[in-house]
C-alpha cells in the first residue's frame, strides 16, 4: 500500500513540473467560501433531467435549475459529467461538493448525505419494448429479466418485487444501455424512474409504458454529511425564489410539459454530422490521454526495466513487486483508487484527467517494464560476457551492445503497448472522463441512436488505431534496417 502511493504522489508531482497545471488541491471543504467555484457531480445521461444538447452544452431540468439558481443567489459552479455511481463516489470523498443527479432522497442516503427541499416529486414505472403484447403487468415477469439501471429508484423498486414475482434483476449503469437491453429482447422490461422513461418514449426510444406511477421518493440536491452548508442554504434560498417567480415551472413545462419538444426529424446521416464535433473533442482527449500517458509510462518502464535486469537484488525486488502490483490490479479498480480512494485518504482533490493519465501511466509503465526486461534478457548473455573480457565496463557494455539489439527486439511488443493503452482510455469514462467512449454515450443518451452512434466510433477507433500501427510499422522497418 506505502508503495502504490508513493509511486502514486511521485508521479503526481512530476506530472505537475512537467506540464505546469496544479493537480493537486486543498481540499473543497476546508477552502474559504467567498470567490471559490462549487464542483457540481452529475450524470448526463439522464435526460430529460441532464443531458448534452447538439451544442455540447449541458441542459435538462437539473441543469437549467442549477444555472437559474447560481445567477439568482451570485456563486459560480464547474459540472462534473460523471455518471450517477461515479457521482455519488466523488461526493463521498469529497471531490466535489454537490450532486444534483435526479437523486432520490431515501433515509439511507439520508445518513451520508445533506439534502436539500424536494425539486421534483418522481415515481417508478415500467416499459417493455414498442411491439412487445405478452408483457402487461408484474405478474408477466415470472422467470424471465428485467434490466434496471444502478443506484436508482428504479432498481430499488425491482429489488423489493423481485422475490415476490419471480424475475432476474439485470444491472446497467446508464438508462440507455438498459433501454437497449429490453429492444435487443435480452431482457423483456425496465424499471426506471417516470420522468426519464416516459420522456425517453416521446423521443421513440422504442419502448412504451405498461405500468401505472409507482409513488416514490422526491429528488434533491445533495452535499456531504456536514459539509458546504453555505452551498446548500444558497441552493435552498434559489429554489424557493424561482418557485416564487414562476420560473421552476417554466423549466419544468420545458423538458416535461405538454408542449416540450418531441424528436428530431432528422436523417441518420443528419444525426452522424450533427454529432461529430463532440465525438471528435472526445477523440481528441483519448490521444491526448494515450500519448501522455505512454511518455510517463516509458520513463516509468525505463527505471523499473533496468531495476529488474540490474545486479543489485533489492532493486530487482522492487521492481518485481511494483509490475506485480499494477499489472495485477484491473484497471478499472485501479482507476476507482487512485481517484477516489488516495484523495480521500489524505485530504486532497484531483482532476479526473490527472487519475486518468496516472492510472493508464502506472499500468502501461509495469508492462513496458516487463517489454523491457524481456528485450534486454533476450540477447544472449554471452555477448555482455564477451565485451566485459574485452574490459568494457558493465554499463558501457549495455549501453553499447545489449540496449541497441534489445530495442528492436522490442519495438513491435510497444506498438502493441500503444494500442492497447489507446483502447483502455474507453474505461476511464468511468470517473468522468469525456473521451471518445463516454461522448458517445452522451450522444445515445439524448438521441437513443445507438447502433448508429456506436458504429461511427467503433470506425473512429478503427482508423485512428491503423493510422498509429502503419506508421509504428514503418518506424519499426527503419529502425531493422538501420
């Protein structure tokens, strides 16, 4: 544990004098009140309440609530699209101050949390797909599956009835994975939240209701237990204001009213080029992630490559132990403790860019370790023999005769090391991290057009990917020939 957070800190630091942005904070909740900018954790993948408009701006009625509300009570706010569970995680650990993610207010969460007066009375319903007739009430469910999303009232409802009639409950962590789960007949029905299915219904997302409003819990804003009573009196104060002006019902009747707007009429096509400036900031950010993250990683390798050839048995101790651990920790566990766990151990915020880039560096560095190791160790021991009877001294030796074979040995194993970190970067979405992956499921979320949205990114990926590896290869055919 002293070791991964070592590592962890030193490379912190590093990546500080290297790019010369603050990775570090004091903590949001020892920091002075007056002038200071609330990070605001959320899920934009529940619309209507928060999703990501063509313009790539952040709307629904939680957002436009929170944008009403800082004017009218004079703070300034930074979103964190995070995703619900991710959201929940950061607040917890105090890496941001406030979610507002259509968040049910339940005595559970009551004793981690602080809410703030109900905005919104929700309820629970259930969906089957657009052309399903043999699925009409709970009953129906018996031995079959129903997809509901985590950490929901939705899923917390199936929870309670599922012993009762007999069905599987399938998890997913955003609505549209669980939308596409019923469309594709993996599973015959949905629970979610009234609101967001019914809403998702009027954009044909393929689904219809077969179910009366469950009553259910009211939705709130929440801070941490104790903490940022400032941020929560002002969220209280702006609430009642805008109900007081008429402007809380006019947000409302905008996204869930009789007039809010149906879907677009819009071709696929329409929809591909009306989306591909977000999926290509996300494509920008996967490379950004990818390339930095393998400059840490190759330094990284470098040290504990040599360390684990070297003659010194401590040295080759450490180094073992360091690839054992990060090559053994899953990557999205990896990703969990560097963002939420370290910073809450000792008392300090990170961007999620920041875990992102340690995260991919720490797991790319102990397998560029182990490529290293491994090139090195494959030339045959009895050339460094040779040179040192020659009375060249060891390092010489390396330098001069071993390191320049070793390295082409090498090269193919690191272009496949770059391809891989480039794939991994689609786990980090998990944190909040907008890249390719992640902008994709925001778009789905607002237009439900996954087999389209889907398929642009698997060809984004595609190109992108053969583009480095043809130029790795020729990279690699000059190095051979030189």
């Amino acid at each position: 544990m002293r070791l991964i957070r070592g590592v962890v800190l030193a490379l912190v630091l590093l990546l500080a004098a290297t790019t010369g942005v603050p990775v570090l904070a004091q903590s949001q909740a020892d920091q002075p009140g007056s002038g200071k900018t609330y990070l605001i954790g959320t899920d934009v993948t529940f619309a209507p309440f928060e999703f990501q408009d063509p313009s790539g701006e952040f709307v629904g009625i939680d957002m436009d609530l929170m944008k009403a509300i800082a004017k009218d009570q004079n703070f300034k706010y930074e979103i964190r699209p995070l995703g619900f569970n991710a959201a929940v995680q950061a607040l917890e650990s105090g890496q941001v101050d406030g979610v507002i993610a259509g968040m049910s207010i339940t005595e559970e969460r009551k004793q981690k949390f602080d809410f703030s007066d109900p905005y919104f009375d929700s309820g629970v319903v259930m969906a089957v797909r657009k052309d399903q007739e043999g699925i009409q009430s709970y009953e129906d469910l018996r031995g079959k599956k129903v997809a509901v999303k985590t950490g929901t009232e939705g899923y917390s409802f199936a929870e309670s009835i599922a012993s009762k009639y007999g069905f599987t409950i399938v998890p997913f962590d955003d609505s549209a994975q669980m939308y596409d789960d019923v469309k594709t007949g993996n599973s015959v029905a949905c629970f979610d939240d009234y609101p967001v299915l019914a809403y998702g219904v009027k954009q044909n997302n393929g689904l219809k209701l077969v179910t009366e409003k469950e009553p259910g819990a009211s939705y709130g804003f929440a801070v941490q237990k104790g903490q940022n009573q400032e941020l929560m009196e002002k969220f209280n104060a702006g609430l009642a204001n805008l109900k007081a002006n008429g402007e809380y019902n006019r947000i409302l009747e905008t996204y869930v009213g009789e007039n809010a707007a149906g879907p677009a009429n819009q071709s696929r096509l329409g929809l591909i080029a009306e989306s591909m400036p977000i999926l290509l900031a996300g494509l920008g950010k996967t490379l950004l992630l990818t390339f930095v993250s393998l400059f840490f990683a190759f330094f990284i390798g470098l040290i504990f490559g040599f360390m684990k050839v070297g003659r010194n048995k401590w040295l080759r101790g450490i180094s073992t132990v360091f690839v054992d651990i990060f090559r053994g920790i899953p990557l999205l566990v990896l990703a969990f403790f560097i963002y939420f766990g370290i910073p809450q151990a000792l008392g300090f915020t990170m961007s999620p860019l920041v875990a992102a880039i340690l995260t991919l560096s720490l797991n790319a560095g102990a397998y560029v370790t182990e490529i290293i190791r491994g090139g090195i160790q494959s030339i045959d021991p009895g050339q460094l023999e040779a040179a040192r009877s020659l009375g060249l001294p060891y390092r010489k030796a390396m330098m001069k005769i071993i390191i320049p074979q070793a390295v082409k040995i090498m090269i193919p194993t690191l272009i496949n090391q770059l391809v891989i970190t480039l794939k991994d970067t689609s786990i980090l979405s998990v944190i909040g991290l907008v890249e390719l992956t992640q902008s994709g499921k925001i778009v789905i979320a607002r237009t439900f057009a996954s087999f389209d949205i889907w398929l642009t990114i698997a060809i984004m990926y595609l190109i992108v990917i053969t583009i480095l590896t043809k130029i790795a290869n020729r990279l690699e055919r000059r190095v051979r020939v030189g």
